[in-house]
C-alpha cells in the first residue's frame, strides 16, 4: 500500500429508520389509559432529574384499550419486514415481545443504551412535547464500533 492510500473503514450493514404518523387524535378510552398508567402506574421517582419514570407494567400494548395503537403498529412492522428487510413470506412475522411507557421531563434524556436481543426496535410517542419553534423532543441514536445505542 502505498502512502497515498489510506486504509479506510467500509459501511456494510444499513440502518434504516422507518418513522410513520398515527394520523388521529387518540380516544377518549386511549387517553384514560395513558392518563391512569401516568398517574398511578408508574415507578421511580420524578422529582431527582437523573431518575426516570417507567411503567411497573411492561405488556401495555396487551390492554384492551389500546387495541387500535397495537393494529397500526403490527401493521407497519408488515411494511418494514417487507419493504426494508425484504421479508415476502406470510408466515414470518415480527412480534412486539414487551411494551413499556417511560414518562420524562422536556428535554430530558434516557442514559446511553442498546437492545442487544432485538432485531428492531422501536418508540411510539403518545405525546412529544414541542420545545421552542420547530425543536421537538426526540429520540438520539448512538453509534460504536460494536452497538447502536439509544438515548
């Protein structure tokens, strides 16, 4: 190799991000649920700002009133399988193994994390607070030599 060659690293495997909009308000039933999981159904504590909330529950997407939320997502998993992992077989299907709400202040952030046993994984927002102008809450990817990380 000569000195004018640099050995440079190659990309082979994408990341694809796959974003859709729930396109409606949520019903009156949906909200309450939120609400009351919110309100009385959550763990940690909210008052010291490295400690986030999260549902004691973590198969949400199970409760009867959230039927419809868990439709729309089973169905956009099927357009994902196929059209970003090419998936055409119809009896091959991703499933949603746990589903969990995390309840954090404006601008706060999760610690740097990854799901090591998921071939995808995913965020469903049933509130995302805007900021200041066009700035939104947001989810932030990380990437290592050996992981992608959330925050």
């Amino acid at each position: 190799m000569s000195n004018s060659e640099k050995k440079l690293p190659y990309e082979v495997f994408s990341i694809p991000i796959y974003k859709t909009n729930i396109g409606r308000e949520f019903t009156k039933q949906e909200q309450d649920e939120f609400d009351t999981i919110i309100e009385k159904q959550l763990e940690g504590k909210d008052h010291h700002k490295d400690i986030k909330r999260n549902s004691v529950d973590k198969y949400l997407l199970k409760r009867k009133p959230f039927a419809s939320i868990q439709s729309f997502i089973d169905h956009h998993l099927k357009q994902f399988a196929v059209d970003i992992m090419g998936i055409y077989d119809p009896n091959v299907s991703l499933d949603i193994t746990q589903s969990w709400l995390n309840a954090t202040e404006p601008q706060q952030l999760f610690q740097i994390h990854y799901h090591c046993n998921s071939i995808i994984s995913g965020v469903f927002y049933p509130k995302c607070l805007e900021l200041s102008g066009d700035k939104l809450d947001r989810i932030l990817f990380h990437r290592d030599e050996q992981n992608i990380m959330f925050q």
